[in-house]
C-alpha cells in the first residue's frame, strides 16, 4: 500500500522532484545554532503534504534500490522520515536514539559533530538486526558522526548498512568520506 496521491503547491502542479520541493520549502537561518552556521530548517518540508510525500518516494525508491530489510531512523528527524519510508516499503524501523532514551540493556556508541560529543544506543535485546540488510535514513549529513555511529551500532549488532539515504548534506565537512564506501542518496545534492 502506498501513501496518498500528493496535494499540489498553492496555484501550482505537485513537484516532480524532491530536489524541487527542497528548494521551495527550505526556510534558511543565519547564524543557528550559532554564528556562521546557516541553518536549513526542513520543518516547512515536512508540513507540506506535497513536498512531504515526494521526499519520501524518493527516499523509499533509494532504500528499494538498497535491498533495505528494515530501516534505522535516526534520532530525531530520521524518526519521522524513516517511519514513513518502512510505512511505505511494509518493512520496520529499528529506531536509533540519543542516549539515556532507551532502557537497558543497550549497545551505546559516542560520536561527535560539528557542534558537541554526544551518543546513540539501540537495544541490545529484543530487536535482532543480525544478518539484516539495514538503510540509514536521517535529515542531514554534516561531519558523519551521527551517521557513522549509528553504523557502527549495526554493526555492533550483527546488521550491515546496504546504504544511506539523506535529504541535505553540508558540504566542506567531510561526512561523505567517513560512510566507507556503502551508497550514499543525498536528494538535495544541487539544493545548496
């Protein structure tokens, strides 16, 4: 089953591609979370029934291509764009936290971004990854901690990353170059 036909734009026809979608709906912020930083806020992305649904189609083709036996959402926004893609794809979504969110036992990884160090867990029982093929779906791709450690939790837990499948990437920070060589989708790629 698949998601509902999308609405279309005010006055306009819905958009044929997610990168079109991005480029109307992105509000950008100076200077958030602190100076010099421009912030891509996808909150207008995500509210927008048209925009909101190509996004998603691209990003659940990009998982099929993958051979996603379930997806990892990462904490926060990949929470919401992942639930809709395993929705769509009739898979599960094996959420990837923040720390401390989830009850033991649990498998932790520490990382660090552009701004702080911070952690990620995912249950160390009563979800069995092993042997499955595992699609990483989350907002943004910065420096790659987030999405490395969240690899590497897979891994730590008997999955493997088929690929990763993001809807922004910053570029200059070199995060494409820590995933070590599974796909990468980035569906703002010419956004910035």
């Amino acid at each position: 089953m698949s998601p509902t036909q999308p609405t279309t734009p005010l006055g306009g026809q819905p958009y044929a591609t997610a990168l079109e979608a991005l480029k109307d709906k992105i509000r950008r912020v100076p200077d958030f979370p602190e100076k010099g930083v421009l912030f891509e806020d996808l909150t207008p992305v995500l509210a927008d029934p048209a925009a909101l649904n190509i996004v998603i189609a691209e990003m659940v083709e990009a998982s099929r291509e993958f051979g996603a036996d379930l997806i990892g959402g990462l904490d926060a926004r990949g929470f919401l764009l992942g639930s809709a893609v395993a929705y769509d794809m009739g898979t599960g979504i094996l959420a990837i936290r923040k720390k401390g969110k989830l009850p033991p036992p649990v498998i932790t990884q520490e990382y660090t971004t552009e701004y702080s160090s911070a952690a990620l867990e995912i249950p160390a029982n009563g979800i069995d990854i092993s042997g499955k093929s595992i699609v990483l779906v989350d907002d943004v791709l910065a420096t790659g901690g987030t999405l490395v450690a969240a690899r590497d939790l897979i891994e730590r837990g008997g999955g493997r990353v088929a690929g990763y499948v993001v809807v922004l990437e910053v570029p200059g920070l070199g995060g494409r170059e820590k995933l070590d060589g599974a796909p990468l989708v980035v569906l703002g790629e010419e956004a910035n």
